[in-house]
C-alpha cells in the first residue's frame, strides 16, 4: 500500500512543470539592465534605452516604452520616407533643387550660411546627405516640404510605430512652445533601425545607402565604442535633451541601441556611458557560446 501511494506521488511530481530557469546570457543581460539601472540613479534627468541583438533577435530595454523628444534623430524616419518616395519615382536623387535664402533655419548645418550669399542649388541626394552628416536643418525642412509631415507619420503607423511623430519643422520655437514636439521611445527608434538594417523599410539596396549615410555621423556613440567599432547612427540634440540610435557593427554581434533622455543638465549626456554598459554586454555575447565558454 505504502508503495503504491509513492508510486502516485512520484509520477505527480513528474507531471508538474518546472519552473524555467534563466540562462547563462538572460543572468548576464539582467546584469546590464541593472548596472543601467544604478546608473540611472544618479544622473540628473530622465533616461531610457533599448537595444536588440541584430543576431538573435531579443530585445532589451530600460523605460523603453516612454516618450521623449527626438531633436534632430527624427531626421532618421524623414530619410526612409524620402528613400520610399524616390522609389515610387516622386523624384530622382539625382533631380537638382534650389533653396533661396528665405529658407534658411538657423540650429546645425552648413546651408544656412551658403544662403547668405544667394539661391544654393543641389541634388536630392546632396541634400538628404546635409540633412544626415550635418543635421543640416535647413536641407531637413526642404525634405519635410517634399515628402510632407503627414506623409512621414503615415508611414510610421504603417510601420507599426504609432509613437514616433513628427509634428513641427525644426527651429519653430513656436510649436515647441505650444507642445508640438517630434517625439518617439526608444523601443520605437531601435525597431525603426532593425529594420532598417534588415532591409524592410524600403528594399535591402536603400537601406544599405541608408546605413551608409548614416556612417557618415560622429557622436556620443563613438564616445562609448572602441576605435575600431564602427556605427551608422543619427544624433538629436536639444536643451535639456539628448539622443542617439543606430546600428553598431561589433563583429559577430552586431547591434541596435537607441538612447533618450530628458530634462537634463546639458552638461552631462548620458548616450556614452549608456553605449559602454551595452557594448561591454555584446562584446561578451560575440566572444563566447551561449553558455559563456569564452572562445576567443
């Protein structure tokens, strides 16, 4: 009898589920999620992050789902949409376009100046590279007029990113003033990339010239990246803000990373710390197997 009722015991305790126990690598990025925590605590602002594993597909984030100000990283989607509208033949990169000094906004970029002189005339594809190399705010409202702030937000729902918005031109103070922000999270900003990378946002030929353009870009990542690592990102800055995602080509492992913040001290970006604390996580990932036997 006795053994007959452990016989119905054991064969229960068979049939329960086991609790899933985390592996090696989620206690490691449970680990980075922490040291971002820490970090968080002490800086004067808020912050958030998200970074996707280019290799595997799993995501991370810190306050990912958060809206912040995008400053001039909203440049990112405004250039996927002009790429989508040369696709459809709306123009040619190479069509020329002549911007007359009315239309000069002060902020970054190099037009602003060249219009002082008199009308500036080049190609679409010289002026969507202003917008990204420079941030060139001038070359970034003449793209905005040709593809339309409604045009871009479209897209964006119809990319599955409903948070990411473009809702005034850069240097109008006046919108800002009223609340009219460009915003997007994190999470939204490093999908918009993933994307990107892997060829779904208009055709695998445009998103590598995308990515390409977006090498062209020096910031906080760099900050943050051995020499030799390379990334195509865009920056956004603002008082009291500063941002940056991108794509980073860490041999093995590459990554998405988008960074946010809000209400800063300007003094103090948070992107380089941020991007060392995720690197270091990627640079383990790319060096091992997945149960952590280092193997290089």
């Amino acid at each position: 009898m006795v053994r007959h009722m452990w016989r119905v015991v054991l064969g229960v305790l068979a049939a329960l589920p086991l609790t899933a126990q985390p592996t090696a690598s989620e206690l490691l990025e449970a680990k980075v999620l922490e040291e971002i925590r820490q970090f968080d605590r002490g800086f004067d602002g808020a912050l958030g992050m998200a970074a996707i594993d280019l290799t595997s597909g799993r995501a991370f984030a810190w306050h990912g789902d958060t809206a912040f100000p995008t400053a001039s990283m909203i440049k990112i989607p405004i250039l996927v949409r002009m790429f989508q509208e040369e696709r459809a033949g709306r123009f040619h990169f190479t069509d020329r376009i002549t911007l007359n000094p009315r239309e000069a906004v002060g902020g970054s970029g190099r037009l602003q100046f060249q219009l002082k002189n008199g009308p500036v005339t080049l190609t679409v594809r010289e002026l969507i590279a202003a917008m990204i190399e420079h941030s060139d705010n001038t070359a970034t409202n003449k793209c905005i007029d040709m593809v339309g702030m409604d045009g871009v937000n479209q897209m964006l729902d119809r990319m599955g990113f409903p948070q990411t918005r473009l809702r005034r031109k850069m240097m109008d103070s006046a919108a800002a003033q009223r609340g009219d922000e460009n915003v997007s999270t994190p999470v939204e900003m490093a999908r918009l990339v993933e994307q990107i990378y892997r060829g779904k946002a208009v055709d695998e030929r445009a998103s590598r010239e995308i990515l390409e353009i977006m090498k062209t870009v020096q910031g906080d990542f760099q900050a943050g990246l051995p020499l030799d690592v390379e990334a195509a990102s865009k920056t956004g800055e603002l008082p009291g803000a500063r941002c940056q995602t991108g794509v980073v080509y860490l041999p093995g492992r590459p990554f998405a990373l988008s960074v946010m913040s809000a209400f800063i001290d300007d003094r103090r970006t948070p992107v380089p710390e941020v991007m060392r604390l995720v690197f270091a996580y990627f640079e383990k990932l790319a060096a091992s197997n997945r149960y952590g036997n280092r193997l290089r």
